[in-house]
C-alpha cells in the first residue's frame, strides 16, 4: 500500500501516482499479488547473511538504487528475487511535487551506472520515458507535427489514467493533482536518465 505523509491534494495524488502502473510500471509498489512473484527488486527486502557474504554489500556509489543493484548480482548468482504476499506493509510517499520529481530523478539517474557496469538495463520499462521524451525533441525539430501527435497521445493517456485512478480511489477531485504527478514522474525520470548516460 503506498500512502502520503501528510494530508492534502498533492500529497494524496503522489501516492496514487507511485501506486499506479502508469506512473511506476509494474515495479514493486504497484504489484500485490496473493502468490509470490519473481520481480527485479522489492519493497522493503530482507536477506539472509549468507547471501551478503556470497554476493558482497550494497554498492555504496549508488545514490539510489542500491538495492536494484545488489538484487541484480543475487539473480546472477542463481537466487530468485521475489515480492511475497504480504499485507500491512505501508510505503509513504514524498509529499509535494519537487520531491516526487528529484526522488524519480535519482532512481532514474542510476539507471546507466547499472549498464555501464555490465548489468544492462534493469528493465525495458526504464526505457520508456526517456525514449518518449527524447523522440518528442528529436521530431521537435524533424516533424514538429509527428511530435505534437505523439506527445497528445500520451497527454491523453496521462489523463485517462489520472481519471480511472481518481475514480478507483474514490477521489475524482484528485484528476487534475494525480495527471500533474504523473507528468513530474515521468519527465523526472526522462531526465534523470539523461544525467545519467552524462
């Protein structure tokens, strides 16, 4: 369950936005299945001493994502990596748009360090806000009608989300706060890849 710290309409809309698929994909906050599920890294996860003796610590050159990063070399080892079914965990949410946007531009600032260091991407996922991104500039200047097409699209996915998931949360009044929260994540992290790859 993802909530916000404080109350309020933006504190409300973030955490429906980092409880979202469309804002985080189908990471671990947006996952609760009633089976265990193999996944690329888990909230708030538990090892035994033995897997940090045979894969070594956190990397502690990673701002964020450290736990991506060592869950990475557990898979490499052979282990699984897996959300259990548990119930009655709570992660709060950031609680005002500035944060939400540097906390998707660390996470995603990390992103090439794990290619770089020969792990790949961890996920296509991460890929796709700043290959949307960087296809909106490049026909920017291409077929600037191409990219006001594409980037409508997905203005209008943005809100078909914003609106089902105010809906789902019972908080129509939300719409306009989550589909803010939802353009802060993804161009945060369009962003913050691109510092990385820097």
């Amino acid at each position: 369950i993802t909530k916000s710290v404080k109350k309020g309409l933006v504190a409300d809309s973030i955490s429906v936005c980092l409880g979202s698929r469309f804002g985080v994909g189908g990471s671990h906050r947006s996952i609760f299945s009633s089976e265990i599920i193999d996944c690329d890294t888990v909230l708030f996860g538990a090892w035994n001493r033995r897997i940090f003796e045979e894969v070594g610590l956190f990397d502690v050159n990673f701002i964020r994502g450290q736990d991506l990063e060592h869950n990475i070399r557990i898979a490499r080892k052979g282990y699984r990596v897996v959300q259990l079914p548990i119930e009655g965990v709570t992660y709060f949410s950031r609680n005002n748009y500035k944060k939400l946007f540097n906390m998707m531009k660390q996470y995603a600032s990390v992103k090439p360090m794990l290619f770089k260091k020969g792990y790949g991407f961890p996920n296509y996922r991460s890929l796709i806000p700043f290959l949307m991104y960087a296809f909106f500039l490049v026909f920017s200047f291409i077929s600037p009608q191409i990219a006001i097409a594409v980037f409508s699209l997905y203005l209008l996915f943005a809100f078909s989300f914003s609106f089902y998931e105010s809906c789902r949360v019972s908080k129509i009044y939300l719409v306009a706060n989550i589909f803010v929260g939802y353009l802060l994540q993804h161009i945060g992290h369009a962003f913050g890849m691109t510092l990385g790859l820097l």
